[in-house]
C-alpha cells in the first residue's frame, strides 16, 4: 500500500476562481473602471498603481469572507476530484488561510471556506467529495508545508510558484503548479499544468501506476 497516491490541494485560486467575482464587487464598489478585465489579478494591480494597497487588502476579507458562496469552482476541478475519488485517491485541502482578515470586519474565513466546500464540491448526487477532517487552514506558509509533510502527500496542487520552490517543500512530493494563464516557469521539482484537465489525466495516471504497483 506504500505506492497509494495521496493528494494536497491548494484552495483560493486553485479550486476556487474569483476572477468575475472580485471584479464584479469592485465594479459594486466603485474602486476600479468597467473597462478593466474581469480579473483577480487586474483588480489587485489596478488598485496597487492607484495607491490603494490596504483598499485591496479589505477586498479580500469581504469577498472571502462576505461574498464567498458566489464563487465558482475553477473550470474542471469538481470533475477531477471525483474522478479520483473514483480511484481511490485520498485527498485533502491544504490552505494558507487566516481565520480573520488582516483589515475591516472580522469575517470568519474559515467558516465561509467550509460552507462553500460542502456546496460546491459535491458529486452528482450532492455527497461531499472532501471529508470534513481532510479540509486543512494554516495560519502562515511555514505551517502549511509543514501540514503538507505530515500528511505524507505524494502530490500537492497550487497556484502559487513561491510555495512550491519553497525549501521546506517536502522532497518527496510531486509539485503540480497550476497556472491556467501560462504566467510561470516550470517548477523545479514537479511540473506545470494550465488546467484541470491536464492536471487530471496527470493524476489518472499516477494513481493507475500506483494501484498496479500495490498489486504486484
């Protein structure tokens, strides 16, 4: 059974994307012109030339916190996880999340990431994918490879390029960056994928070496 796949997950901007929802609330709020694509990352630079660092600091506490059910899955990634559920991959979320914002009122983010977890990553018939005990927050990035390592994760998905170039990433993991807009260089250890569905037949494949291995 040493050879089972087991996968971490990254949630905000891996299974989640805020595009159209951080760009809608910031049209509501008046902070950024129409013209502007409906991007996460066009808000935040949009409102970094302005000026207006802590303004995007408080954006985030609201939508994550006030606005979090809005949400949507990033395209094709409730489908990978029950496909390999299917397969019997265990698989758990990793997050980088405080409780509270850092600026303006005191959402509980934790709670919000929950009830969007238990709406959105469902199966056909609305059972859960991810088993309340393997949904994961951790305070600072330190503490999250750390919750990597203790899960003995042979695979970890996330967005971020910093995370998994980071030292402390365990050595023994496969690094999977996802980065649906190409922006990043492939990681050193692991590889890049633009989408889920990529990530997916990546995944399939591994878990399908490892059942063939166990069954040597």
């Amino acid at each position: 059974m040493g050879a089972t796949v087991r996968l971490g997950l990254d949630f905000d901007n891996t299974i989640v994307c805020y595009d159209r929802l951080f760009h809608a609330v910031a049209l509501e709020q008046g902070l950024v012109p129409a013209s502007l694509p409906p991007s996460k990352l066009a808000v935040r630079d949009h409102l970094r030339r302005t000026g207006r660092e802590r303004r995007w600091t408080e954006l985030q506490g609201y939508v994550y916190g006030a606005r979090m059910d809005e949400a949507l899955p990033a395209p094709g990634v409730v489908g990978c996880i029950a496909a390999l559920r299917e397969l019997r991959v265990s698989i758990s979320i990793v997050s980088h999340k405080t409780a509270r914002p850092v600026v303006g009122p005191p959402y509980d983010l934790h709670g919000a990431a929950r009830r969007w977890i238990r709406r959105r990553l469902v199966d056909r018939e609305g059972r859960p994918l991810i088993d309340e005990a393997r949904i994961h927050f951790a305070p600072t990035r330190r503490e999250k490879l750390a919750r990597i390592a203790a899960l003995g994760c042979t695979h970890f998905v996330d967005d971020l390029p910093e995370v998994v170039a980071d030292a402390s990433f365990p050595a023994t993991c496969c690094a999977i960056l996802y980065d649906p807009e190409g922006r990043h260089d492939l990681p050193r250890r692991g590889r890049r994928c633009r989408s889920w569905a990529e990530i997916a037949a990546f995944l399939t494949a591994a878990a399908r070496d490892a059942e063939a291995t166990d069954g040597r």
